[in-house]
C-alpha cells in the first residue's frame, strides 16, 4: 500500500509529552477545539491495540489522534517509547509525529509554587530537585521528539496560538493577523513575525497629565502624532506590513504576529498597534489587537530616566 494512495488514507497520530508544568494539558485543549480526538496519560504499551482499535473502515479518513503522555504515565519508560514509536513510524497506514513541551526549570519553579503543587518526582525536596531528575529522565525523548516547543516566556495563550499555527488540519481562508503592544521592560512577545520597536519616539510618560493615561486616548496620540519622527517612520512600518502580508499569503502562512514595542508597553507601542490596526481595516483585512501590558501600573523605574 502506498503512503499517498487516496484510497487508503493515512491515521495521522500526534504523541504530546514533555516536562510537567510546561502546557500539555492546554495543548491537548486546543487540539481538542481543532477536531482532534484526544487522550490523555495513557500508556505508550497499549498504542498499538488503540491505533488499531477503530471501528472505521480503513479507507475512510479518520479524525486525527493525539495522545498526551509524561513522567507520571504508568510504566513510563522514554527508551521504550522511543523504541516502540520507531517500529510504528514504519506502519504506511499512519504519520505519526511526537511533540515534546520543554521549559526552563526557573520557569517551572515558579508555576509551582504560584499554583502551590508539589513535583511528583520531588518527594520531600524542594521542587527543583524534582524537575531536574524528571529533566534527566526525558532527555533521551526530547532529544528525539520531531518537534519541541519551549514555553519558559509563554502566557496560555501564546501557547494555544502555537499549537494552533502547528496543528490546524485546515488553514484559515485568509491570513489571520494579529496586532499586539507591549513593554519591552516585561519581556519580549514570545511569538512575533515582525517586532517593532517604537522607543524613538518622544515618550509620553514623562507628562505629569499624560503619565496615566494610555495609547488609546485621544491626547496621547495626539502628543505621539507630534512627534516629528512619527509620521514618516508609521507610513514606512505601514507600507512594509501591506506588502509583506500578500507574500505570506502566498506562502500559505496562516498566522501573522506583527507587535509593538515601547518601554512599558503603556502609550507609544499602544497608539502604534491601534493606527496600524485602523491602517489594515482599511485596506481590507480584519486584524485582531492584543494590548499585552496596558493594565500594567505606569512606573518611572519601569521607564527609566527621562
């Protein structure tokens, strides 16, 4: 039987594993929404009798199968997963892909103790000892994985647009475009095509009457508009991003991340994101805005010396 033959299409079997606390449950959501059928923490021994236990005849095109897996899965052994995985890869009846969730121990660290969970590999120690022998246990599956996702600088939604991107069995009709702000004193956007960074302009946050207010008031913008660097610099972000969105059209790319950044992520990188949102409205497209620190307190410290 060939892998292409239409008349025997390919099971597509996606395999989600990797540290604990690093997103596999929210992965297995997304996928869920996307038309996948999931299962979680099931036993890799078993992955055979489950592919093959379906009741759909074998030239009917069956909905895609993710399964999640980790340390806690009984009889948890990542040299036999590997080892098990490798013969089914040979099947011509499925394409199989593992996907491996990484994340820096730092980072687990501190979802455990804000979430004030106990490691289950940690016992009576502090939780780092827990993710550093569960780090030790899966390196031989990560090192194998087809693909890993590292979530240390995630927020649950950067994570569900990756798996969307990732995973989707279709891609949407047009580009689906995405605007975000941000302060580049809280972190860098974890997904961004294209970042640019709006700290040239004259910051608004130095005016005692401005300080508290946002890029989505009228005097803001006002004051940001003024700025004789404004004008000239917007219209040239604005003309890359309507010449580049076509092309990655044409690439088939599905998702476009375009971010704003300022210092705090309060005023400069705001107004931008919302005149560059106005700017594709206008030329036809529907692009979403995320203002990712606009809730944030406005500080000197955060902004520096003026």
């Amino acid at each position: 039987m060939s892998e292409t033959d239409p008349a025997h299409p390919r099971q597509r079997v996606l395999l989600v594993t990797g540290l604990l606390g690093a997103g596999k449950t929210t992965a297995l959501k997304v996928l869920e929404d996307l038309g996948w059928e999931t299962i979680d923490n099931f036993p890799i021994r078993l992955l055979d009798r489950l592919i093959d236990s379906s009741d759909a005849p074998r030239n009917e095109l069956r909905a895609p199968l993710a399964i999640g897996f980790d340390a806690r899965t009984r009889g948890f052994d990542p040299n036999q997963v590997i080892e098990r995985v490798k013969k089914l890869v040979e099947r011509p009846d499925l394409e199989l892909t593992t996907l491996f969730l990484d994340c820096s121990g730092a980072e687990l660290e501190r979802r455990y103790n804000e979430t004030r969970r106990r490691h289950p590999m940690a016992q009576d120690l502090p939780a780092t000892a827990g993710i550093a022998a569960e780090r030790e246990l899966l390196e031989p599956l990560r090192r194998w994985a087809d693909m890993v996702i590292s979530t240390t600088g995630f927020t649950s939604n950067d994570l569900q647009l990756a798996i969307r991107e990732r995973f989707a069995e279709t891609a949407p009709k047009s580009t689906t475009i995405t605007v975000t702000s941000f302060g580049f004193s809280r972190g860098m956007p974890p997904i961004a095509d294209l970042v640019f960074d709006m700290r040239f302009l004259d910051n608004p946050h130095w005016d005692p009457e401005l300080r508290p207010l946002t890029g989505q008031d009228p005097p803001v913008g006002e004051h940001i508009a003024r700025d004789p660097a404004w004008a000239d610099a917007f219209s040239r972000i604005r003309d890359l991003v309507l010449t580049l969105l076509p092309r990655y059209a044409a690439q088939g790319k599905a998702y476009v991340n375009i971010a704003f950044g300022c210092t705090g992520g309060r005023h400069r990188s705001v107004y931008s994101a919302e005149q560059l949102a106005l700017a594709l409205s206008q030329a036809g497209f529907t692009p979403t805005v995320i203002h990712r620190n606009l809730g944030s307190r406005a500080a000197d410290l955060v902004e520096g010396k003026h």
